[in-house]
C-alpha cells in the first residue's frame, strides 16, 4: 500500500475551495463572500412502501462550490441517486433542508421546482433519454425549444456549436440517436443538459451503459466542462475510475457520508490514488 503522504494530492491547477465543513460559504478573492451552489443540511429521505419504509438518507450534511467538481460514491442502494434529485429538485427531503445557490428548495410548489430544473439544473442519467426522430443538434437545442432560455436564436446555435465540440461530436451534427455509438448518444445528453450553462450538472451513473473506451470519452468531456467552463459537477458513480476525475468525493454509506476523499484539481486521471485511499477505509 502506498503512504498516506503520497496520497494528499494538492491541487496541481489554481482553484479556490475551502474544505472547512463548519464553514461552507468561500472567500472570493476581492474578500466578499461566495456562495456554494448547491447545500444540503441534516437531509433525510423516508421512502413509504405500505406499510413499510425505507430510511434512504440519515442525515446528510454537504456543500458544493461553484466550479467544483464532486463524485458521490458508495455501494449500491446506500443513497446516491435519491441525494442526487434532492440536490436538484427533482424529489423534496422528508427533514431538513437543500438550498440551491442560497435559496431554500426543500419546498418549493412542484410549478417553482420544474422551473429550477429546467433554468439552473442540467441532468444525465444511465439511460440517455434521447429523442429518435430528432437529429444530434435538434437533441441538443431541445432546452431552447422548449422555451424559458434567454438570448437570440443566433446565441442559441451558437452554443449548440460550442457544446458540440465540447463533448467532440463535430461532424455528427445531422445524425440520429440510432446513427451514433451508445458513448457518442450519452455525449449528446451530456451537451443537451450543458448547452444552457446550467448552475450544475447531476450527473447519474452516466458511464453505467458504457464500455471502457466510451466511458473515458465521456468522463474526458465531463472533465473539459469543468475545466474550460468552469461548469460544476456532482457525478454519482459506484466506478473509481469515474471518480478520480473529480475534485473531491463523497463517499456514502447506509444513507450517510461516511468519508470525503479531497484529490484536488489535477490534469492526471489515474484511479490508482483513489482506489488506494479507498482501500485505506475499507471500500
Ligand atoms: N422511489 C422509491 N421508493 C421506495 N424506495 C426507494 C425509492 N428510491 C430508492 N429507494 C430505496 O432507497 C434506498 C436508496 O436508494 P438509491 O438512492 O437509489 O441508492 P443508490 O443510488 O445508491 O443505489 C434503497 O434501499 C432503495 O431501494
Ligand atoms: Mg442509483
């Protein structure tokens, strides 16, 4: 096993994060005070199935910071998906509280959620969820037709354009799903969820289709978002080697956050630090 000092690895790429968990808020470099995104405290989930029920969050307590890039993992059924949709609104919390860029979502009317979804939230999950009839660009212009986007027609292709060649789909443009490699299709829902800037990407094991080759393409444009876009990222992944993309990782067990492992931003993907701090806690 490998010393635990070769194992803090600094961030290599200038960034600023704080990891004082009693204090989630950061200094902006002018002094003022930056808000995390996306804040979660004492979170429980208690799902009822008749009469029994099932405790799928404990008590979570966690932060996420503009322009960083979080893996949550953790076995399968400790918790990470149903974290996922309380971060981005799709579900409310049983108690406590998720607030979304300082604002309490915990209860928002289903109407105020749906909005926060489609204006600052941008989802992936395992299945890609594209639509068949349309081309890769109609997929991924799709946030725009469907209306609620600020900017001209003209800034919209645009973007269309630039999340093209952010997840390296050039030349794809005209293509149906049904004409493109499953890696190429879950790109298409990568660039759908980016093209309209959103607050945060959730990403749900998004690699969980893919083959090994597919997924590092997709992690690579992950990864190219957050370091080109500045785009911040909360990926749910029982996969180490998605993991070791990220900044930081949350590990979860039985409904809470068991462990943070801090990788810090570097330029090098290799899972093999990951892989051995998870052996050091027993995962
Ligand atoms: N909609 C649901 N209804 C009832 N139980 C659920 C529901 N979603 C998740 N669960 C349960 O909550 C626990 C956590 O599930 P989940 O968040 O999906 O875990 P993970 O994504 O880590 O596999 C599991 O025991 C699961 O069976
Ligand atoms: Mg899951």
């Amino acid at each position: 096993m490998q010393p635990r000092a070769s194992l803090a690895l600094a961030p290599t790429l200038a960034r600023p994060r704080t990891t004082d968990p009693e204090n989630t808020s950061t200094a902006a470099p002018d002094g003022a005070t930056m808000l995390p995104i996306i804040e979660a405290h004492e979170v429980t989930k208690r799902y009822q199935l008749g009469r029994t029920s099932v405790e799928a969050l404990r008590g979570v307590t966690m932060a996420v910071e503009a322009g960083e890039f979080v893996a949550l993992m953790g076995p399968s059924g400790s918790g990470k998906s149903t974290l996922l949709q309380l971060l981005g609104g799709l579900d409310r919390p049983t108690s406590g509280r998720v607030v979304f860029e300082g604002r309490d979502i915990s209860r928002l009317s289903d109407s105020k959620a749906t909005r926060l979804r489609r204006e600052r939230t941008g989802f992936v999950f395992q299945a890609f969820n594209l639509i068949p009839l349309l081309s890769v660009e109609e997929n991924i212009a799709l946030p725009f037709a469907i209306g609620g986007q600020p900017g001209t027609r003209r800034d919209w292709n645009d973007r269309v354009r630039q999340v093209i060649e952010l997840v390296e789909l050039q030349g794809k443009e005209r293509h149906r799903p049904d004409q493109l490699s499953q890696g190429e299709q879950q790109r298409v829902a990568v660039a759908r969820a980016l093209v309209t800037r959103p607050s945060v990407l959730l990403a749900d094991e998004p690699t969980g289709n893919l083959d090994y080759t597919n997924s590092g393409e997709l992690l690579d444009a992950l990864w190219r978002s957050c370091q080109e876009e500045g785009q911040t990222i909360v990926l749910v992944t029982h996969d180490a080697r998605a993991a070791a993309y990220a900044d930081r990782v949350l590990v979860i067990g039985d409904g809470r956050i068991s462990d943070e492992i801090v990788l810090g931003r570097r330029a090098d993907h290799s899972a093999a630090p990951l892989i051995a701090r998870l052996a050091q806690i027993g995962l």
